[in-house]
C-alpha cells in the first residue's frame, strides 16, 4: 500500500512540476512580445513614401544584392504599413541608402584550419521625413556564419533568403518601430 502512495505521489510531483512549467513557459512567451511587428508607428498625416534603390557602394559587390534587398524592402513597407507607394519627391517619407560592407572574415578555427567564416554585410540609410523636414541616417549591419568549406558564391546562395529577411527586418523596424 504503501509503495501505492509512493508511486502515486512521484507520478503527482511529476504532474505538477509538467504544468508549472508549462504555464511559466507561456506566460513568459505571451508577455514578451520580443519581436512583435505591432509596434509600428506612422502618424495619420503620412500617406506616401518613395523606396530608392538600395546601391552597391561595397568593396565586394555583389550584383544581386542591391536589386533583392530594394525588392524585399518595398515589399515590406507595402504589406505591413498603410503607405502608398511613389516615385515623386513630394513623397511624405523618402527613404535611400546603400550597401556600404559587404566582406568575409575568419569567424572560428579548428586544428589550425579555418572552420567558419563571417559574412558581414552593412547598410547605410537615410530617411528624410519631408512633413517635418527631419533627416535621419543610420547604419544596419548583419553577420552571416558559414562552413568555411563553402565558396562565397556557395555562402552567399545558401544565405541569401536570411540576408534579404534580416536586413530588410532590421531597417523597416529602425524607421517604423524607433529600435
């Protein structure tokens, strides 16, 4: 009887300790809000903006890149906020900018061998708020970790999707978001 209640009581502990921390595990997930889009802030008076194309001014330059990341930029402001998009300069927000790093560096070593690489990639923008006259420039850049196995052209194709997401999150969140 006794190894009953014993039993039963490991079985209980177990149980309970399971729920705990499931429901520590939710509360933490539903009150961070870490990465919410929601936060997006244009006043009411803003109804256009003009996307410029995104250069190239890298050491490297990588002739994708540019057109991909203008493309995957356009394409967020479009879908997640209520603005219009133009190509006049009476725009309400203009945003320009350009690829101002784009290298490959040595990121760990294994038996005296390069093991994994670093691709960093920078972004030099500029917003111009023409409703308040105010200017903003920032720098985004973004490290890439690959097998130092893979040639760049390899890195670059397998890394491309994770590059265009990262960067172009990074800058709609710096301009929409205040991060």
């Amino acid at each position: 009887m006794s190894c009953v209640k014993s039993v039963n009581k490991k079985l209980f502990s177990a149980k309970s300790t399971l729920i705990l921390t499931s429901l520590l595990i939710l509360m933490f997930f539903s009150s961070c809000h870490v990465y919410s889009f929601k936060d997006v802030s244009i006043p009411p008076e803003v109804k256009t903006v003009k996307i410029g194309f995104i250069e190239n001014k890298a050491r490297y330059v990588d002739p994708q890149l540019s057109p991909r990341l203008t493309d995957r930029l356009q394409q967020k402001i479009t879908s997640q906020t209520r603005l219009t998009r133009t190509n006049n300069d009476d725009a309400h927000y203009q945003i320009s900018g350009y690829i101002s790093q784009d290298n490959i560096t040595t990121a760990g070593i294994s038996n005296q061998a390069a093991a994994t690489n670093r691709l960093t990639i920078g972004v030099h923008i500029t917003f111009l708020n023409t409703l308040t006259g105010k200017t903003q420039e920032f720098d985004i850049a973004r490290n890439f970790d690959f097998s130092a196995n893979l040639s760049r052209q390899q890195a670059e194709a397998a890394l491309n999707e994770d590059i265009l997401r990262n960067l172009s999150d990074d800058i709609f969140n710096r301009i929409f978001s205040n991060w």
